[in-house]
C-alpha cells in the first residue's frame, strides 16, 4: 500500500525537522488533557522493536487506553508500506491482510501486558513500552501508521502517535543463507515522493566478501535507480540504469554492520518490482596476493608503464564460505579514464581513437546545482545528452549524477575518431563542485591474459577450495598516455567478486588535423583562376614522450581524371611532449593542367614517427574542389516604397534585389553588371505558385553603381507587372550570378522569401468532387470545399458553384451551410465569403436531380471574385430509371429500340455492400451475354470510388453467345477512409457493347475510429461545461446572453443526439453528427466573442482564439480545439507577422486521422486527460 498525501509530508517534516519532531511532547486534542513523550515512536534493531512512552495527565485525573490491538475496534493502522507480497506469512501478525495490523504490545512498568492504565491523577505520569511482537519475522521493509492513545473517561480526548518501524532483510524472512539470496518486492505508488529503503546485515551471511544487488520490475519504460549506503550513511554504490534493470556490486564488506538498499523512481503510474523484484546476492570469494596470503587485493597497481612493456601478478582466489562455488567464471575490463572538476558550464575535450569500443561520460556533485551534460563526435554532431537523470539520487541523498554513452557496434571506427567534447551545462545560479569522469573503453582481450580457466571453488577448508591465478597485462602498441583502469570479474551466477587493477602508460602521441590514423582535407575554390593556394595541418605530440619523423611520402600531385594540380608540403621534424607544429602546404591552380575542368582532384601525404602511438603513420588525404558555383546571398527584397509589401498588387512596379556573390572560397565579388544577374521569378511560399508563370522578370539598375559601397550590396531592380488577380501572400524571391573568368562561366542562384504581396489568395481543396444520383431524388450528399487564404488581405468576394454545362440543367445547386465567420451572406448558388488572413473556412453545397431522359453528366465549377492559386470542377452524374442496361453497336440505329445482336448484361451484383475502415470484402459480379456475338475482351469499373480501393480477377473476360462468366471483385477500404454512404456504379463493357448497375457503398468506422469518437464526445461534453460556466460568468456580469443560451440549448440537443448514437453502438450516424456539433461550437464561440467585445474587456483585445479546423461531414474524427484553447489556453505563437500577415508554411497538409490524432493528444496533455467513458444524461 502507498503512503497517503498527508504521510508522505509527514515524512518530510521529520527528515526536514527531525529534532522538532523527536525532541518534543505532544498533547492529546482537542483539551490536552495529557501528554506523551516521545512524539513518535520508532522501532528497530537498534532499540530491540521496543520505545518507551511517558504519559503525563494535566486534568484532575483520567483512565488512559492504548488502542494497539491488531484487529477488532481497538485496531491501530500500522501496517506495510510498500505493498510487499504476502506469500509465506503470518496475515494476522504483519499486517499484510486488509483487515489486520501489525501485531504490537505495550507492557507497564511491572512487566505485566496491559493496554489500559487506571487512575493517572493530576501532576502524574505513567512509563509504558511499547514493542514488536514479530520483529524480523514479517516481510522486510518500511511499517508505519498510528497508535490512538485516548482518555476513557473522555473518548473524544486522544492522541495518535506515530509509529515508524524498519524490518531487515534477513534469515528471519526473505534471506536464505544456504544459497547466500535474499529478496525483497515492493510497488512504489504513482507520483512518489519518497523512496522505498530495506536494511540488511553485512555479516547475515557468514564471511561473505560481496554483495550483488540487483532489481528489475514489470515497465523498463518507467525509470527506477538503485543505491547503497553504509551504517554511516555514506553512498557506497548505485545503478542508474534507464530501460533496463538495475545491478550494483560492492566489495569488501564490513562486518556487522547494517546497510541501507534506497530505491526511488517517479511515475505517472504505479511503479511494480513485486513480479521480478529485488534480489541480494552475497559472494564468499575472496582475492588475495598469493605471495602474502594475508594482503587482501583491493586494487592492482602496475605503475608506470611502457607501450609494449608487460607485468605479471599472482592472485589468489579462495572460497571463505560454507558453500561450494560452482562455475566461476572470468572476465576482463579495461578503459582509459580522465577526470576533470569544475563549478560551472565548461566544454572538455578528450582524444578517442578508432579501437575505442565504448566512450562513457559522467558527471557527480552534491548540492542544489543541476547539471546537464552533452557528448559530441568530433563533427560536432550531438551524440547523447541526460538532464534530470540525477533527481532520483537527489530524493535519497546518494550523490548526484548525469551520464551519457557511446556505444556503437563494433569499434567507434575511423570515420568517427578524433577530438570528441564533452558540454557541461549548468541550469542553475548554484555554482557546486563536479567531478566529470571520461572512459574510453578498450578490447580488453588484447591487453589482458591469464591461466585460468571456468571452475569449481569448494567450501573454506575442503580440497581445492582455493587457486592461483597468473595475470598477465601487456601495454599495446595501440594505446594513449595517460591513466588506464580495468578489473578482472569472477561471477558464480549473480554472485560477483571484481579485481580492480590499474596503470598509467608513457608514451608519445601523433595527432594530426584532430585525428590519430587518417583525416581528410578538404579544400574548393572555382575554375578559371591561376593562384597558389597555402594551408596549415596542425600536427601535435599530445603524449608524455617526445616524437620524431621516420619517413614520408606523397601522391605527388592532385588527380582529377587527365588533370591534375601540383602540391608541395613542409613538415616539421621532432616534437616534445604537449608541443604543436603545423605542417605547411602549397597546391598550385594552373588552368593549363586543370583545363578548367571542374571536380574533385584527389592526392594524399604520409607521415611516419618513431615512437608515436597509438599510430606511428598518418595518411592525410587531400580533396580539392573545383567548382563552377557561386555563392549569392540574397539579403533583402525591398517594394518600390521601401517596405517589403507590394501595396498595390495591379500597378506594375520595380522590386529591389539587394545580393551579395562570392567565389566559393569566401572571398567577395563587387565588380558585376546587371548583365551578371539573370533568372529572377517570384515562387509562393505555401503553394506551387510562380510569378511570371514562364520566362523571369526584367532586370534593371537600381542606381548607376549596381554595387554600393556604403551597403556592401549590389542593389538591382526587378519590374513585376500588375495584375489584380494574382495571388498575395509571401513569395520567395529568386535570382541568378553569372561571373567569367577566362573561358570559364560561374554561376550561382539564391532566395529570399520576406516579400509580400498585398492580395487575397485563396487555395482550394476537397476530399471528394465526384458525385452519383438517380434522376428524380434530392441528393443525400453535399460537395465539402476547404479554402484557406494564404494572403494579407481580407477575401470578400462571391463564390458560386457555376452550372453554365448544359448538361447541369438537370441539377438544382443550392448552397447550403458554411463555417461561422465565412460568408456575410448566401443565395442560389453562391455565398458571400469573407475569409481573413490566415484563415481556413468551409463552405457546402447540395443537390436536387430532374428527370433525365438518358444517362447525363453535369460539370460544375467553382468561380471565385478573389485571386485563387487553383481550380476546381465537380462532376455529377445522373442516372435515368427507364432502362439499367447501355447498348451500343456500330449499326444501332439511334431511335431503335428492338434487341440488338450484341448485348450483355450484369445478371448479379451486390446491391449494397458495408465494409469497415481498413478491412476488405470480396463478392462475384456475374455477367451474361444474352446477344448473338461471341464477346471479347470485357472489362470492369467501378466508378465513385478511388481506382486504388478495388481490383478484380480475370482483367477480362470472354463470353460466348448465351453464356456467362464471373468476375471476382475486391473492396479494400484504407484506414483513413471518409465514413459515409458512396453512390457507386458497376460497368462491364468492351468497345461493343456495356451495362451498368447502381449500388451503395457504406464505409463504417473501424474500433479505432470508434474509439476516438468516444473520446471526441467526452472533449464535446468537457467544451459545452466550459461555455455553460462562461455563459453563468457572463449573466452574472449582466450581458446579454439570450441567443448564447439558445445556440447551448439547441447544442445540448445535439449532443444527446450523439451521445444516444454511440450508447446503442450507431458509430455510422455517430459520425454525420459532427460537422452540425462542430458549426454549433463555433457560433458559440463566436457568440461569446462577439458579447465580451461590446463590453471591450481585455480578454477580447488580447486573447484571439485559434481557427478551428473544419471536417467535412462523414469524416471520422474531428477535435473541436478552438474554444478549449480560448478558455483555457495561452495565445498561440504568431508564425511569422508583418503588417498583420500571418505565414502559414508549406506542406503543412497530412492524413486527417493522423492530425487529429494529435490533437487530442494535445488535448489530453494541456488538461491532464483521464479517460472516462460518458455516455447521455451526464
């Protein structure tokens, strides 16, 4: 069981306060007619389970009663905390059943077992002891509650006395002594604030060397750390893990003394480790130095050492146990370390060569600071990083620690070795001392040797229950300078015994260009140019012993294909310790050995050094690119009134260009023409929109210099036509450089995308244009358009639904509904928009059918009075009742209506078919050919539906005269899928004849999607609680709320519309519901906004509620956001605002199921989502 609130501030109070807590007398309450002392009882090894309490009457006297029983009414509540198992014990003596607690007894001055004392008179006391009645026999662990002690004569009167008790872990409970394991299990409740903690015996397992503590629970997702103390309180050891179990190891152990596991983790959810649980593993062996048996090994120290020097040492391994030890086996650790302190941010560089198998970073310090700590490869890519890893250890008291590894497969490699740095960051004003402590982790297996081999070690004092073992350590040639570590493990299952060793190799060092084995240079410049071309290669002795050049040699020149570039280099002879020389290179450009021929010329120097490690040779490849790029920064582009908005987008202007272009080496080019620059267009930013459409813009000087000094900048005019249809909104503005040099051409292109034209733009968009009905009906569905407008400028104009095909003289098109806020007004065919800046809007149309004397097709088009990026047509197609099947010859005569020869028809089909989203259904479409004609090479389609949702077997079929074939069809509907009804149409036909048949497609929503629109309905419920209380708050205030009220009345309706559907499982119908939801939440918000601007309150000057994102009806899964974020949420972040034009980036469109996934997660994180289900009525 999990402390409470109150016990686990109770708890800080005593570790915060403890002599507040301990030293003082408490009274009894309300009258404080008596006292005890102490305060809090608590019960452990160190007092034998027992405390004294002295209970002094200030009243004239009184009875005073002892409620200690474990069951019945007089029960206490001290009982386990950590929700240990209860297999294997006494239920009614440790508290471990629902109904009992702790068995505990209190015993009077005389010895005598008593719970009541009689007759304490005024100005007297009465000493009682209070004490365990199992001790360590129940399960280990931290026991605690209260002890009512309460005035008889007054029951009313009382005093709860805390009691804390720690039972170890021993023989007496989880330890087996035999097996030298011991257990311990435990839940650690959500949201903890303090750590579980079980105590042990160094010696409850005679002559035990080491222990092994290992833990692992059911979720490595959540995070648990481990730590030991010693009897003082000192951290011995810890594990910090994340996603995976903890093991620590700590030798060699004192005896008798008592030592303190400290387990802490903080989650969201209940953390159980009762499944796989704790474990403590205690070893008997023991290592000692064979030559003086009583010299227990604590570290082998080798000392300073040679590469290539080796050393022996003699180890003993003996069993001090009872217990035979049985397959032992060794392993061997090995890692070069540095350390470094300091109290504040600081970066650390260290040397890590290609055999390097590990690199591991750590940074330790006690005190408030809080530390962040970050590994980079010497390319400055971010490795690892780890903040906040310390809190756990900062909960137990344990020193705090931040650390990060590189563990690559394999080797770290020569693409990778080099100058890493480690970055210390310091998120706090706290300026504490930290330890940084770097391991390059090495093959142990080439440095390290001995004879032993795996094995069986007996019980002290029986044959063979010891051996002797030769260890051999060899220094590699391949080593660094400096300080290495390592141990030797021998581990009898968990049972571990580490033999530390250590050593500090002297040797020189070759790094060159930041690398140990081999680097690249890299170096470019442009064709055309003769010039000599000088660069520097720092070669450095970072080793502890001087270096000197053996040898060298190189590739000559720089090869490119036939062309090449000669080099000559410089290099420095010897080096001391820690010195620095560059190695100087000279490569020649010469245009008559390029030819001007651009690409890569490749050449290569090798160096050899006496006594140079971890390599004595270097390779340093040398890439020289020769290129015909240019680099052009365009800086800015200006509008002809200086700003950067063209105001007027109808007049034709000039648009200002200010660039700069250099050579790719950096170096600047001022001397260009306005003949230099080319290929200047306009491309939108959010949608594929160029200006001019073909061809580039007509450039021009800006002044008589192109190039101006005082800026630094070549300024050049650009003339952009007017138009008053072109799309607003930003524009990335391109241009081109062109420079010769010789015969050589450069030429390079850049943009700047900070213009912005003044100008509604409007991009359409929608899921479905295409659209089947029977002559006679009024459509039961509705074309959906998504518009944003990606301008500036307001979009006031009309948009109609145009009908001028002949053919839609058979359609009536009505314009039906559109998101609040959109239109000003609606009629016919048409709505007027009004669609600001930024904004996203939807509009609806329906459909009524004539009758039709044959089979027609109607193309409608969007017609729009504002500048649109797109077009946009819908199809519609009418069916006519009178006949189902389309007969066609070459020789029909248009007015026949007799049989012909060749006729088909599709004899079966499905009339309706309902498939789930992300599930399929096959079926047989059966045709006859009733004609006289054999029939070739007929073919299926099934229009209405994405070409990508069906296939079918045979492609063709061929029928004979008055005979039949089948085609076996397949409908796989995708995930993502609109839920609704689809008007589909069956044709079979080949170039002769055809026959057509009308069906029905229902998608239904599959469990996910059902499940998201359970959680959508809670949302909606959440929505409408949080517009009610506003509509309370803005009655109370005296504002007009009548048609707030109306539109929440008439949302109530819907609501229980939908919350009905979903209880009798109608997720189909569930989900037409939503765009009328969704258009009623958005009147209401637009309503309350609309109420508090009349007033001008600061809410409405200052918060604007994001757009909501419309869904077009039968769209599975929609999260109305917008009010939640205008009750509840800050103001959104503006993007990127200038003259209060809002950028929208590109690309920003994805699956809508994928979108509205994230929405409410969104959701569930800004408001601390738990789900519960509700359904009507609440």
């Amino acid at each position: 069981m999990g402390l409470s609130k109150a016990a686990i501030l109770f708890l800080f109070f005593i570790l915060l306060f403890p002599a507040v807590i301990l030293a003082g007398t408490s009274w009894s309450s309300p009258k404080g007619t008596f006292n005890v002392t102490p305060n809090i009882a608590f019960l452990n090894w160190t007092n034998g389970y027992s405390a004294n309490l002295t209970i002094g009457m200030n009243a004239t006297w009184g009875i005073i009663a002892i409620r200690n029983e474990s069951t019945g009414a007089n029960r206490h509540t001290v009982t386990p905390n950590y929700s240990q198992p209860a297999t294997g014990y006494d239920p009614d003596s440790c508290g471990i059943s629902s109904d009992t607690s702790f068995l505990l007894y209190v015993k009077n001055s005389t010895g005598s077992m008593v719970n009541v004392t009689q007759n304490i008179t005024q100005g007297d006391s009465e000493t009682l002891t209070l004490f365990s009645g199992k001790n360590e026999s129940c399960p280990p662990g931290f026991y605690w509650g209260y002890i009512r002690i309460e005035n008889s004569t007054d029951s009313s009167e009382y005093y709860s006395l805390p009691v804390f008790m720690h039972i170890p872990i021993s023989s007496s409970n989880e330890l087996n002594v035999t097996s030298m394991t011991g257990h311990f299990k435990g839940k650690i409740p959500s949201n903890a604030k303090t750590y579980h903690s079980y105590f042990f015996n160094t010696t409850e397992v005679p002559n035990a060397t080491s222990v092994t503590i290992t833990l692992g629970w059911s979720n490595y997702t959540q995070d648990l750390d481990l730590f030991l103390f010693n009897s003082a309180g000192n951290l011995v050891a810890k594990s910090i893990n994340t996603g995976e179990p903890e093991t620590l190891t700590y030798q060699y152990l004192p005896k008798n003394e008592m030592w303190e596991i400290k387990i802490y983790g903080n989650s969201s959810r209940e953390i159980d480790y009762t499944t796989v649980g704790g474990a403590l593993y205690f070893s008997t062996l023991n290592a000692t130095n064979a030559t003086e048996e009583s010299q227990q090994i604590t570290t082998i120290d080798f000392g300073e050492l040679n590469a290539s020097e080796k050393k022996t040492a003699y180890i003993k391994l003996k069993n001090e146990g009872s217990t035979n030890l049985t397959n032992i086996a060794e392993s061997h650790e090995l890692y070069y370390v540095r350390t470094f302190s300091g109290t504040g941010a600081g970066n650390f560089t260290i040397r890590v060569p290609d055999f390097v198998t590990k690199v591991r970073a750590s940074i330790t310090w006690n005190g408030s600071a809080n530390y962040t700590i970050k590994l980079y490869s010497p390319a400055g890519t971010l490795i690892s990083s780890s903040t906040n890893k310390h809190v756990n250890a900062n909960v137990t008291g344990a020193t705090q620690e931040e650390y990060v590894e590189y563990n690559p497969t394999g080797t770290v490699g020569l693409g990778s070795d080099g100058i890493w740095r480690v970055e210390v960051i310091n998120n706090t004003q706290s300026l504490n001392t930290y330890t940084l402590t770097i391991k390059e982790y090495l093959n142990a297996s080439k440095w390290v040797s001995t004879n032993y081999t795996t094995m069986n070690i007996s019980a002290k004092g029986e044959e063979n229950d010891s051996t002797v073992i030769e260890f051999n350590l060899t220094v590699q040639n391949t080593t660094l300078s400096g300080m290495h570590e390592g141990k030797l493990k021998y581990v009898a299952g968990y049972s571990i015994l580490e033999v530390p060793f250590k050593f500090n190799v002297t040797a020189g060092e070759l790094l060159v260009n930041g690398s140990f084995n081999s680097s690249t240079l890299s170096l470019k410049d442009n064709i055309g140019l003769n010039k000599t071309v000088t660069i520097s290669v720092l070669i450095n002795n970072t080793g502890t012993q001087s270096i000197t050049l053996h040898s060298h040699s190189n590739s000559s020149t720089l090869n490119h294909s036939t062309y090449y570039m000669n080099f000559s280099y410089e290099v420095p002879y010897s080096l001391n310790p820690g010195e620095g020389k560059p190695l100087n290179i000279s490569i020649t450009l010469d245009t008559t050995k390029t030819s001007d021929e651009a690409g890569l010329y490749r050449g290569w120097i090798w160096l050899n050094y006496t006594n140079a490690h971890p390599y004595s040779a270097f390779n340093l490849s040398l890439v020289f690119n020769l290129t015909q790029y240019l680099n052009v920064y365009v800086r800015g582009v200006k509008s002809g009134d200086g700003d950067e908005w063209v105001e007027n987008p109808s007049t034709t202007q000039n648009i200002t260009i200010r660039a700069e272009v250099f050579y790719i080496n950096g170096t600047e080019i001022t001397s260009l023409s306005v003949a230099n620059f080319s290929g200047v267009y306009l491309s939108n930013k959010n949608v594929s929109y160029r200006i001019p459409t073909s061809g580039y813009l007509t450039l021009s000087n800006f002044t008589t210099s192109l190039y101006r000094l005082l800026y630094g900048e070549y300024w050049i005019n650009a003339t952009l036509p007017g138009s008053s249809s072109r799309p607003g909104g930003y524009y990335d503005v391109y241009l081109t450089a062109t420079d010769k040099e010789g015969s050589a051409t450069l030429q390079g292109t850049a943009c700047n995308g900070t213009l912005i034209i003044n100008n509604s733009a409007l991009y359409l968009s929608t899921e479905d244009n295409t659209f089947y009905f029977t002559e006679g009906t009024e459509g039961d569905e509705y074309f959906n358009l998504s518009i944003v407008n990606y301008g500036p400028k307001t979009a006031t104009g009309k948009l109609v639904l145009n009908s001028s095909d002949s053919d839609c003289e058979y359609v009536d098109i009505d314009s039906k509904d559109a998101k609040s806020g959109c239109y000003s007004s609606k009629a016919g065919d048409y709505f007027i928009i009004s669609i600001s800046e930024g904004e996203e809007c939807w509009f609806r149309w329906d459909f009524d059918m004539d009758n039709v004397s044959e089979d027609v097709t109607c193309t409608a088009e969007i017609v729009l009075d504002d500048p649109s990026f797109n077009d946009m047509e819908v199809s519609i197609h009418i069916e006519n009742l009178e006949g189902s099947s389309e007969t066609t010859t070459s020789q029909q005569s248009s007015t026949s209506t007799s049989s012909s020869e060749e006729e088909i028809v599709i004899a079966q089909y499905p009339s309706s078919l309902t498939i789930a989203q992300g599930e399929n259904e096959t079926f047989t479409i059966n045709v006859e050919n009733i004609g006289d004609v054999d029939e070739e090479d007929l073919t299926l389609e099934i229009e209405g539906i994405p070409d990508s949702w069906y296939n079918y077997t045979p492609s063709q079929l061929d029928i004979d005269s008055i005979d039949e074939d089948d085609f076996t069809v397949t409908i796989s509907i995708p995930e993502d899928a609109t839920i609704k009804k689809y008007s589909i149409l069956f044709k079979v036909s080949n170039e002769n004849v055809s026959d057509k048949k009308n069906s029905t497609l229902i998608v239904m929503p599959s469990e996910e999607t059902k499940s998201t629109i359970d959680e959508m309905y809670e949302t909606f419920l959440e929505n409408y609680t949080s517009i009610e209380e506003k509509l309370h708050e803005m009655a109370r205030s005296g504002k007009n709320t009548t048609r707030l009220n109306e539109t929440l009345q008439s949302l109530k309706e819907k609501l229980d519309e939908f919350g009905n559907l979903i209880e009798s499982n109608d997720y189909f119908n569930a989900a037409q519901k939503i765009n009328e939801i969704n258009a009623l939440f958005e009147l209401a918000k637009t309503l309350v906004e609309a109420t508090e601007e009349e007033v001008k309150t600061t809410v409405a000057q200052t918060e604007k509620a994001p757009n909501l994102i419309w869904i077009s009806v039968g769209v599975v899964v929609i999260i109305i956001i917008g009010f939640l974020a205008y009750i509840f949420l800050p103001p959104p972040k503006q993007t990127y605002a200038v003259k209060k034009v809002k950028y929208a980036p590109p690309g920003a469109k994805k699956p809508l199921i994928q979108e509205i996934k994230k929405l409410i997660e969104k959701i569930k994180l800004k408001r601390g989502y738990k789900w519960k289900k509700k359904r009507k009525g609440r």
